[in-house]
C-alpha cells in the first residue's frame, strides 16, 4: 500500500480520486490547497504526490518547484492531474520537475495504472 498525497480543491474529483486509488489498495490524504499539502508532505513523506495546477493560495506548480528545490522531497514522485490541457502547460510542467501529466476528465482505470507505474517498487500493491 503506497501513501499517497492529492491537492485538489474541487470535492468532486477529490472524492473521485481518492475512491479509485483506495479501492485499488492505497491509501490517500486529500488537502485542498497546495500550502496544506506542501506542509504534510513535508511533516509525512508520502511515496507519491497528485497536483492540481489550480489551488488556492499555492499552485501545484509552485509546490512542485518547492519540493524539487528541497533534498528531502526532491525524489518524491509527482503526477500532475489537471485541467489545464494545453502543450505549454504540459511542457511547464514537466520542465518543473513533475513524473506525468494527466488531463482531467481522466480514465480512472489509467489513473491508476500510471500511479502505480510512478511509485517506488516497495510501495506497490502486489495483488488486489
């Protein structure tokens, strides 16, 4: 079972993500703004990060910056989950420092492929 963290300010696809990922056998903190995940992330080291672009008070971009700036976090991998769906953006984003990229809406079944794809190989769910 992976721990992982979700910055996401809509409850909706919070509460989407949070189903798929728990059903697959991981567990998942949401925090709606990226000040709230950056401080947990930084308190509970999780094995994987989702990022919304679009938080109040911090953008994911900027708390991925932070982390790919801090040693401690800076392995810790990241997967985009946005609306934002345009090359730039994608670009930005993985110049940043993020893992992946994923454009909402989103296939829950390919969300959890690619987060198991980017968790470390002991965080991993063998079987379901």
């Amino acid at each position: 079972m992976a721990r992982i963290i979700l910055a996401e300010d809509d409850e909706i696809v919070a509460e989407l993500v949070q189903d798929v990922l728990m059903a697959a056998g991981h567990g998942v903190g949401v925090l709606p703004t990226g000040v709230e995940a950056l401080a947990v992330i930084r308190a509970r080291m999780p094995d994987l990060v989702i990022l919304d672009c679009n938080m109040p008070g911090m953008s994911g971009l900027l708390v991925l910056r932070e982390m790919r700036n801090t040693p401690k976090l800076a392995r810790i991998p990241v997967l985009m989950l946005t609306g934002r769906r345009s090359e730039k953006d994608v670009s930005l984003a993985m110049y940043d420092g993020a893992n992946d990229y994923m454009k909402k809406p989103f296939d829950p079944d390919e969300l959890v492929f690619r987060v198991e794809e980017l968790l470390p190989t002991g965080a991993r769910l063998v079987a379901r």
